[in-house]
C-alpha cells in the first residue's frame, strides 16, 4: 500500500509499504528510497509519535495515509511558520469558533491557556482536551507534531470539557417518601471508533467499564489499541469508567464515540 510522508517544511513523499509492516521496517523503507537515516527519523500518526516495534494495524496506517515525518535539520519553528488553528465544540458555545495564528512551536498546553483566555475563564484550561480528529493532543506536544497544513489552510480543532451530565434524580420526592429506584432496562447502543461500528445490546446499569469488557470479545473487527489506551465519549463529554450508562444519561439508540489516548488532568 502507499502512504504519504511529509516533513514540518512541507517536503512531501510518497512510500509503497506491505501491509503489518513495523514502525522500524517503515523507516528502513524511508532510508532505502529517500536516503534519510533510520535513527534520523521520527514518525508521527494523528499526534501520536509511532514505536518502532508496533505494526500499521496497531495504529493504524492504512493505503493512502499521511504520516508526519520530523527530522533534526526540519525546524518549523526556525522558519517562523504559522499554523491557522480554528477551535469549536459545544465547550465553546453553540455554533462559536476561536480563530488563532500560533507559531509552530506552540505547545497544546498553550493553546488551552490561549482558549481559557479567548473565553474569559468559561473555559478553564485546567479542564479541557483538545482533538484533533480522533485522537487528543497531549499538553506537551508542539503543534508542530500534528503536522498541521503547509498551505495556510485552518488545522481544526475540537474542545471538550470534562463536566459531568445532570445529577440523577433526587431520592425524596419532597413528601419524606423515597422513590422507587428504576428498574434495569436493556437498550441497544451504537459505539463508534473512527469509521467502523458496532451495535450492541447492554443495560442502562452497566458501568461504562464494563462496556469497554464487552467491546473486546464482541467487536474485534473494531481493531481497538491492545493496550486500552482509549476512552469514550457522549455528547461531547468524556465518560467516567465507574459510572453507568444511566449515570451519564444514555439512551435507547443513542451513539458513543471512542478517542485513542488516554485522559490527562481531570476535574
């Protein structure tokens, strides 16, 4: 299959690689038509840098492809380059966008603060994760990494902030009389993982780690990280693992996305 590479300055090249072949066999495929040294080589996939014992399943690189390639005389930041980022989500507010010109060297922690202060606060940056497709930019990567557009073209983002859905319901209805707890309702849910599906049948009671339990012997064609190093999402919030479905107010036909990475900070 054929994956396009591109440096920082915008050099752009084209590489026939095999299906599964490993980070290390990439960079040996890169040497032997560009003539770049392995160890000179650093490989970057949706913002996260590529181990060289992994696979192109493992990440997962498919035909056609993009992979930022950073090389030690490649300085964005020397150059002075600009990176248009376009920030929205409903942390922002309905339909708002922040539009700012950053210099490559930015670090993502930096824009959060940039944010916080394009908001007046509403946005605290202690509290927001930054996407860039699928995957989270961590604090200390340069947008530089995510291999942002060469053309001027807006890198857009998206900005989540982790607060919890509405409370359940009170356990008195005001009369000094407990209601009566709900009783367990099955519903069938959609989880998404970039482009692929599955539908699956689950109680409203189950935690949401025992949804991730569930993925793994009914969905593999989902391809998920075999590291668990995903969490999941719904209506734009991240969904806390020892809490159920009820809890964060999933219903019946409702879609919840997975987000490769892991998430940092918190509440």
């Amino acid at each position: 299959m054929e994956v396009t590479f591109e440096t920082t300055q915008g050099r752009r090249f084209t590489v026939e690689i095999w299906y599964l072949s490993t980070v290390r066999r990439i960079k040996e495929y890169i040497l032997k038509q560009e003539g770049i040294p392995v160890e000179s080589q650093r490989l970057f996939f949706h913002g996260q840098e590529l181990e060289d014992d992994r696979d192109t399943q493992h990440y997962p690189i498919v035909e056609g492809s993009h992979v930022l390639i950073v090389l030690p005389d490649d300085s964005p930041t020397a150059a002075g380059a600009v990176v248009h980022v376009v920030a929205s989500g409903p942390a922002l507010g309905q339909g708002r966008r922040i539009a700012l010109e950053l210099d490559a060297s930015c670090t993502i922690a930096r824009l959060k603060e940039m944010l916080q202060e394009r908001t007046d606060g509403a946005v605290p940056a202690t509290k927001v994760s930054v996407f860039l497709e699928e995957a989270e930019m961590e604090d200390d990567k340069e947008l530089a990494q995510f291999n942002p557009p060469a053309d001027g073209t807006e890198m857009e983002v998206r900005v989540v902030v982790r607060q919890p859905p509405p409370p359940p319901p009170a356990c008195d209805n005001g009369n000094g009389a407990a209601k009566v707890n709900k009783p367990q309702q099955r519903m069938s849910v959609e989880v998404k993982w970039g482009a692929k599906a599955v539908t699956l049948e689950v109680s409203d009671m189950d935690a949401v780690k025992e949804l991730r339990a569930e993925l793994g012997g009914a969905a593999p064609h989902l391809l998920l990280p075999d590291d668990g190093a995903y969490f999941f999402i719904y209506k734009q919030n991240v969904m806390e693992e020892e809490r159920t479905l009820r809890w964060h107010d999933v219903k019946s036909g409702d879609t919840i996305e997975i987000f490769n990475g892991r998430v940092t900070g918190g509440a």
